[in-house]
C-alpha cells in the first residue's frame, strides 16, 4: 500500500508539473499574440504647421519612411462594378509580373474570376506571386488554390500555423495591394468576395473605394509587397521585371508607406494623427471600423476647437462587425460633445478606408481606425496631395454622406441603459477587435 500511494503520489505531482508547464506556456503564447507591437504614442502632437505647408510633406516623408514623389496619376474605382474590371482588366494585360497581396479571399464568383485570370497569366510565362493572409483566406476553397499553384502561380499564406509561427497568429496581413509589370498598382478597401461586386445597391452588396496608380510611387507599392514576400518565403524579387524604370504619367505626389509590428507599428497612427494635427479647415474620414484610443479623439477634439469641421462616416446596422460598432458607439461621446459629425451609413455595409485633410490630401488603403491597424496588423496606405483629386474625394464623401444618418449627440445620450452596457463592454476589447 505504502508503495502504491507514493506511486499515485509521484505521478500526480507529474500531471501537475506538466499541467502548470502547459497553462503557463499558455498563458505566454496568448501574452505574446495579444501584445500591440511597440511602445505607443503616448502624448498629444503640437500643432506647428498645416497640411498645406512644404513643411508638412517634408515632416511626412521624414517620419513615415518613404519619400513623396511627384509625377503620378491616380484614378478612383468605386465599388465592386468599377473595382474589379480594373484589377482584373490590368491582371490580364500582365507581361512580365504580377504581385498580390490580400487579406480576404473567399470562395464565389469573383474569386474564381481573380484565379482564373491569374492562373491564365502564369501558364502564359508571367511571374506570378500572391501573398494571402491564413485567417482571411480561411474560406477559400482549395480548389482555387489548386488552380493557381497547378498553372504556376506561386501562392503563399502569411502566418499559416507553425510552431515558429505560433507567437504571431494575432499579427496578420491586413494589406491590400496588387502591381502589375511593375508600373501599374491598386489598393484600397476591397477584398475577394462577392460581397464587394455590384454598385453597393443592397445591403449584400457592400459599398468601398479602391484607387488605381500609375507613376514612380507604384515602386513603393512593389517594396510594400516585397516586405511581406520576403518575410513568407525568404526570397527577394528584384530586377527590370520588378521595378523598371517608370516615367512621369501625371501631375500628382504620392506616397506609400506600410506598418508592422516588427517593425514601425507606429506609422500608421502617426500618420492619422499628424493628418488631423495639420488640418486647419476640414476633415472628413470614411471609416469601416472606427474606434478612436483616447489620444486620437483628444487629436480630433483639439481639430474641432481651432475651427476644423470634422465628419465621420461609419457603418450602420449593416455591418460584419456588430461589436465593433457596438465599441466605437462607447467613444462617442466625447467627440459629440465637441462638434464632431457623425454619420452612420445606412444602404449597406461601409466598408471604405479614405481620410481626406483640408480637400488636399487623400490617404487611402487598407488601414482602419483602430488599435488593430495601429498596432497589431501589417498594413499600407497611400497618401495623394493633389487639390484636384482630393476634391473629387471629397464630392464622393458628400454623395456618402446623403445616404448616411448623422447621429446626435441627444441621440447618443438617450439610447437604453442596456445598449449603453453592451457598447461599454465592448469598447474594453477594442485593441483587440
């Protein structure tokens, strides 16, 4: 008996042992997967100068990484029925390569007509790369994979699971990002879905806005692909097929610029918070998932009170997100109280990622309003200075705008208490959302 107890007494305490080892490794792996990237911005931006001075692009191209250049053309696509004749127009006129970068691909219609195209190209001698994120091609159906790799296409899944992967499982690609021959690029809000085809004219049709560039900024889109390519499969494309030389196509200056956990995670925010610190006349940023952290609304509150007019446009009750616009309607307040309009879209799902400063600058790309894109995501945007176009941006907003619902601050104080303990609730898991 004496010998059976200490038996049952050694291998308990090993169950333990392994038990506290497995909750602890545990507890380390989800520590690891839930940390926001590198220290945040903490304090508030003095206001030196405004979007419209040259000192503005300068601090921009200085803090972001790359610098603006000149000669571009961009042109706006909106919504499924523009978007993606574009793209897919560009993918089939391909000779020499094709990188693309998405976060969501999903099995449908216009899935099989991106794997069709592209497969097609492969199979005609054009260099085929397409960088998908694990989480949001989940629902791709293998079949499309097959297709592609078959032709030979060379696919790749950033952060699929491995157990030297197991630590970045939060950190995803959230970049949206197609070239082609190098001197052709697209991006924006638009993922591979069905859901983004049509002209947004019901709510299983979303709205969102993708731009198409021409010009020297589009070998910084192909460095922004490079980053991730080379990070997923350890080679580097480079090379006359990659960047060729690109001559002057327009008039515009643009910018494009990325963000990552491992490395400049404070880009984004930075950005945001240097766009709204300069304007001195308007704001007005399209937002599929807004969820501003107490220095980006102290950052958009000090706007309002030197006399920037501040309008946001978010989704409404058609959304893919009902915590997160439960979260953001807990940070209203604030904001509301100050002047800051807010709209909520009403037709669809909204879905657009467009910031535009004092109707001269346009930044445009994969980047939400939130701690997830600040901190936690791989993401890029492209910024446009040029009057002209970000006028036109801003008579698109005020087409949005006529099909949204502002919401009062009344409103907002006299929704139910147990609305009001939802949304709180919520708005605790905001870094995370």
């Amino acid at each position: 008996m004496r010998g059976s107890r200490s038996g049952f007494s050694t291998r308990a305490k090993v169950a333990t042992i392994l038990a506290t080892v497995a909750v602890t490794l545990v507890a380390v792996l989800a520590a690891l997967n839930l940390m926001t990237g590198e220290k945040p911005i903490k304090r508030h931006l003095e206001h030196l100068y405004a979007v419209a001075d040259p000192q503005f692009p300068r601090t921009l191209g200085v803090l972001l990484g790359p610098i603006i250049l000149p000669d571009n053309r961009f042109d706006v696509l909106l919504n499924g029925d523009e978007i993606f004749p574009a793209m897919l127009d560009a993918i089939r006129g391909a000779k020499r390569t094709i990188t693309f970068e998405t976060y969501i691909y999903w099995s449908g219609r216009i899935g099989d007509a991106f794997a069709n195209a592209l497969a097609e190209r492969a199979r005609a001698g054009v260099k085929v790369h397409v960088l998908l994120d694990w989480i949001g091609s989940a629902p791709m159906d293998e079949r499309l994979l097959r297709n592609m790799e078959d032709a030979g296409v060379q696919v790749r899944r950033f952060h699929a699971p491995h157990w030297y992967t197991i630590d970045k499982l939060n950190n995803r690609t959230h970049r949206k990002i197609l070239v082609v021959d190098g001197v052709v690029g697209f991006t924006g809000g638009v993922g591979i879905g069905d859901e983004w085809t049509g002209h947004a004219q019901d709510p299983e049709h979303w709205r969102d806005t993708h731009f198409r560039a021409e010009g020297p900024v589009v070998a910084q889109m192909q460095a922004v692909f490079n980053d991730n390519w080379t990070r997923a499969t350890g080679n580097v494309l480079h090379g006359q097929d990659y960047f060729p030389a690109i001559q002057p196509t327009g008039d515009a200056r643009g910018q494009m610029f990325s963000s990552s956990p491992t490395g400049g995670s404070q880009s984004m925010q930075l950005m945001y918070l240097l766009m709204i610190n300069g304007a001195v006349r308007s704001i007005d940023l399209s937002s599929a998932y807004f969820l501003p952290d107490e220095l980006a609304r102290d950052t958009i509150v000090a706007a309002v009170r030197r006399g920037v007019r501040v309008r946001v446009i978010t989704p409404g009750r058609f959304t893919d997100a009902a915590l997160v616009r439960r979260a953001s309607r807990a940070l209203w307040g604030d904001l509301l109280r100050a002047g800051v309009e807010i709209y909520e879209y009403e037709p669809t799902m909204y879905h657009c990622k467009v910031l535009v400063a004092d109707g001269l600058l346009v930044s445009v790309g994969s980047t939400n309003f939130d701690d997830r894109s600040f901190r936690l995501n791989d993401e890029a945007s492209l910024n446009i200075y040029d009057a002209t176009f970000a006028r036109q941006q801003v008579d698109i907003f005020e087409q949005d705008l006529a099909r949204s619902r502002r919401i009062s601050l009344e409103e907002w104080q006299s929704r139910p208490w147990a609305e009001k303990a939802w949304e709180h609730v919520a708005a605790l898991f905001g870094p995370q959302l």
